[in-house]
C-alpha cells in the first residue's frame, strides 16, 4: 500500500496540498538523527496502547494487533528490512506509517489522545534514564581499572605535584584514586540527572493535555516511570533533563581530559613514570622511533566537544517560549553526541588505564631531588614548639643553604640543621625518609599506607570488587 494513501506522509495531513520544499524537507527532517529512540518509541506506543485498550478507548484486539504490529516494524527497521525514510520526517512517523500500512485502521487508532509532542518528550526521558544507566556501568569499569592498579601500587611512592613543581612524596595508589573521587562524584551527578528524566509527559498532548479519558499513571507505571510530569505546558517544552544529562558528562570529560594530560606527561621521554599498552598508542608516519600517547591526547580533546554539546543544548533552549516549540529538535544531536562521545572515551580510557605499566624505580627516584620533605622540616619543629611561621621560615632557610651547595636535605650534617635551629636533634633523620613522611601524614584523606588500604577498601565494597585471596 501507498503511504499516502494509507497514513499522512509526514505528519502535514490534508490541511496541506503540496509537499515541502526538499531543502525545506532536509532542514525538518530529523530522522538521521532520531533513529536512536526506536527502541523507546516503540515501548511508549506499546505502554499507550495498552492503556488506551484498558481504558476502552480502543478494543483489545487493536491493541493486540498495534502491540505485534510495533514489534515487527521494530524488527524490519533494526533489520534493514525496512528503510528509514526521510520523506517520513522522524522517528515517530516512519514507525507509525509502517504499522498503518502493515496494519491498517487498528493502526490509525494508535496516536488517539496522544501529540508528537508529548511522544517525543517522552522517547527523550527514556533515552536519557538509559543512557544514564550506560554511562554508570561505563564510569564503574573504569574505577575498577583505577582500583586495581592502585592495589598494586601501594608502597609505589612517587612525587606529588602542584603547580606541575615536584611537591611532597605520595603513595601513587593515592595518585590513582584521586580519579575515583572525581568518577564518582560523575556518577553521583548522572544518576541525579536520571531522576528528573523519571517522570512520563505521555498525556500532556500537544500543550494542554487531551479530552479523551486516559489513563496518564497507567502508562508511566508501563514504562516504569516513577511519576508524571506536573505540568502539561512544561511537559512538552522541558529538556532539562537533557541538559543536565550532558553538563553531567562535560564535567566527566573534563575530568578524562586531566587523566589525558596527566598520561601524556607520565609517558614523555621528560618523565618516564609509565607505559601506555601498545594498543593505545601510535607511530608516526615519518619518524620510526615514535610512539605516540594518541588516544590520551584525544581524551584531552573530547572535553571540548562535549563542553560545546552542552552550550548549543542551552543556547537553544535559551528564550523560547513555553511549550513546544521545533528549536527542540535540535536538542537531540547534542544529547546523543556527548552520550556516545562519553561512553567511547571512558571505554578507551578503561583499557588505557589497565594497560598501564608504572616505572616505579623512576618515580622513586623523582622524589630524591627537589626537596620534597622541606615541609617534615618544618612540621619537625613546630612538634619541639616552634611556631609554624618561623619554622617554615627556617625551613626555608636551609633549602636555599643546601641548593646553594647542590645537596639534598638528607645529606646534611645534623650540626649545620643545628646552627639553622638549636631544637634540630638526631631523630630528625626519621622525619626525612620518604616513606615514613607519607605515613605520617595519617589523617582522612591523606596518604599514609594505612587511610589508603582503607580507601581501596571501602571503594572495593563499594564497587563489589572482591578483595584479592
Ligand atoms: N522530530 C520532532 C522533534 O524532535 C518531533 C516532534 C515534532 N512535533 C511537532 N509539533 N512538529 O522535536
């Protein structure tokens, strides 16, 4: 059968009598991009079906032939079967003329007491709770990479860092697990994003709701929605969700993006901390000897991308009038962009993560220089009852004796710390190992060996990692 004979080409009707423009048709389109919601489509219609069946607006029977009819139309189009046509605009209306052709009348019974609008609100909310779940398992794979690394990596010491100066020494499973604390404050913020996208707009029509007597809880219970929307003006004109959804994996990617960075300076010939696997690396066209921390530079630049999602998401939605309006269409590529662009970077940065080899000699050795334990000389003092600024002050002093003869802190003679401050004695030699410089720093949140293992821990019972036997 003709689509248009049997079903509106597009969704014009007959108020119309010629077709759009083509480029008119290609600009309204958005089929391209909104194939994605197939699956969510096809459980909304399915969840408004049944509810129209059960509220007796049509028969049991349509609702059993719309229910099948859905399925199969879904089936033909993930198959190929069936081509997206552009002709058909979106989403809605290739799934809804394919079933009336397959169909027939139970199928023009579908959309009773339902609006594109209301439909395409709803296809977003589920995509995004969906996405959300996605982006939740994905960002836990990736702390599970981190997790184990920094068991191995315990009683790994290397320098910390501030100002990109070498600073004070830190275990480098302290290191690691900084990125958890910033993944799971993601996951915190998508999860949060989740809970606005759980409430059904089905039912609020195009903008006022409907006369036909549905059932609005009803479906929002079908499609395990935890309420409905409050408002039906609001309804139809809310991406907030999305919005939020997306800032929610900007900050995500801006935090791979310093995971980025950080792997490209531990990998230059400058630093040597670690090796990246082979299989996240490139060679160079020219230069042979190369091997390039490519895809830790592409997780640097994917923030840019993600960020830009989020800034033409609110910059559409930025004035408009209440209710829908068609500017929302362009809601969906970004949405769909930073999801996608999100879970590629944290699947990329998992196995980059666990492909990590450390050169741990290395980094113990970049804490020998740089008078990294100048602040044990000066928390030293402060426990004999120097107040803290002349400590430092003294502290300081001596840093600049030693660098001026080109020693490290350690290498000197007890006398010299001695005629710098008379409360030095000879147990300062404690305070200026690294390791147990570390360990004294025994505070939540610090790196003493022990706040670590009862990091990783509780981040382990967390995650439902096992600990190792
Ligand atoms: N493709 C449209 C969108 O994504 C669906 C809603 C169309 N509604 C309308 N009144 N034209 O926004």
């Amino acid at each position: 059968m003709n689509t248009a004979m049997s079903g509106p080409k597009g969704a014009r009707g007959r108020r119309f009598e010629g077709a759009l423009d083509p480029v008119a048709a290609e600009m309204n389109a958005s089929i391209e991009f909104d194939r994605r919601l197939l699956p969510h489509d096809v459980a909304g219609s399915i969840a408004h079906a049944e509810m129209l069946a059960a509220k007796g607006l049509i028969t049991a029977d349509d609702a059993r032939a719309i229910t099948e009819g859905l399925r199969r139309v879904e089936a033909q189009l993930v198959a190929g079967e069936l081509p997206w046509e552009a002709a058909l605009e979106d989403v809605h209306m290739n799934v809804e003329a394919r079933l009336i052709d397959q169909i027939g009348d139970a199928g023009r019974r579908l959309h009773t007491g339902r609006s594109r609008n209301d439909q395409v609100a709803t296809d977003l909310k589920l995509y995004t709770r969906a996405s959300a779940l996605r982006l939740i398992e994905a960002i836990d794979d990736l702390r599970r990479a981190f997790l184990a690394k920094a068991r191995a990596h315990v009683d790994t010491l290397m320098p910390g860092y501030t100002h990109f100066q070498r600073a004070q020494p830190v275990r480098l499973a302290h290191h690691l697990l900084a990125y958890d604390a910033m993944l799971e404050r993601d996951r915190g913020r998508i999860h949060d994003a989740a809970k606005r996208a759980d409430v059904s707009p089905l039912g609020s029509g195009a903008l006022a709701g409907t006369t036909l007597p549905i059932d609005r809880e009803h479906v929002a219970a079908a499609l395990g929605f935890a309420g409905v929307t409050r408002n039906s003006l609001d309804a139809v004109g809310d991406r907030d969700f999305a919005i939020e959804l997306v800032a929610a994996c900007a900050l995500l990617q801006v935090h791979l993006s310093r995971l980025g960075e950080e792997l490209v300076l531990w990998v230059s010939q400058e630093l040597g901390f670690a090796r990246i696997g082979e299989a996240y690396c490139s060679g160079s066209s020219l230069m042979p000897q190369k091997m390039n921390p490519d895809l830790a530079e592409l997780l640097r630049a994917k923030s840019g991308r993600v960020v830009g999602d989020w800034v033409t998401l609110v910059t559409v939605v930025k004035g408009l009038p209440l209710a829908y309006n068609k500017d929302l269409q362009e809601t969906q590529e970004p949405l769909y962009d930073a999801v996608e662009t999100a879970l590629a970077s944290l699947a990329v940065a998992r196995g980059m993560v666990a492909s990590l080899e450390f050169d741990t000699a290395k980094l113990r050795a970049a804490i020998d220089s740089g008078y990294l334990l100048a602040t044990e000389l000066a928390d030293y003092l402060v426990t004999k009852g120097v107040p803290f600024r002349e400590a430092h002050d003294v502290a300081g002093a001596i840093v600049r004796g030693a660098s001026a003869k080109g020693v490290e802190l350690a290498a000197l003679p007890l006398a010299e710390l001695q005629a710098a401050h008379p409360r030095f004695e000879a147990d300062i030699s404690d305070w200026l190992d690294p390791a147990r410089a570390v360990d004294r720093r025994d505070l939540p949140g610090g790196p003493a060996r022990a706040r670590v293992l009862a990091e990783i821990d509780r981040i382990s019972r967390d995650l439902g990692v096992q600990p190792p036997a």
